[in-house]
C-alpha cells in the first residue's frame, strides 16, 4: 500500500492509499496527528471518488460539523444506539 496523497488543514490530517493488492482506494482521517480510530477507513474503486471524500472531510473540519462527526464515530465505536441517533 503507498500514499498517493495527503493534505493538513489546521490539526486535521488526511491520506489516501492506493493498495495494489484489492485495487482500491482507502482514505484514513487524522486529528491532532493521531489517527481517528473510530472513523472506519474508507475503501473506493474510484480514485477520485476517495480523493473528493478525503477533501470534503477535511474542509468541512472548519465548521461545527468535525465536533459533530467525531462525536459519531465516538458513539459508534463505544456502540452507543441512542448517542448515534442523534447525529443521523
């Protein structure tokens, strides 16, 4: 698997890889340098499918939307049904 890109915007961090294995496309979020363990990576066919979800995650970090999305993923890891329902 190699990065074929990466971007910062304030603390936030994403990357795309290319792994050659499966011929997919995975896009990882990053938070103050710490990977967001919650936040499932995810995988695409398309290159620019993962390149324009990695870009919208990353600018919309710049409005109230990122706390509301790590809450999420918080509340989904930890399986929290009724946390969840409030975010959906």
């Amino acid at each position: 698997m190699r990065k074929i890109y990466t971007e910062e915007v304030g603390n936030r961090e994403v990357r795309v890889y290319r792994d050659t294995e499966w011929h997919d496309h995975i896009v990882k979020y990053f938070v103050d340098g710490q990977h967001i363990t919650e936040a499932n990576s995810h995988h695409y066919d398309d290159k620019h499918d993962a390149l324009d979800t990695a870009k919208q995650w990353l600018w919309q970090g710049q409005s109230r939307w990122v706390q509301t999305t790590e809450q999420y993923f918080k509340a989904l890891a930890n399986n929290k049904e009724n946390d969840i329902k409030e975010y959906v």
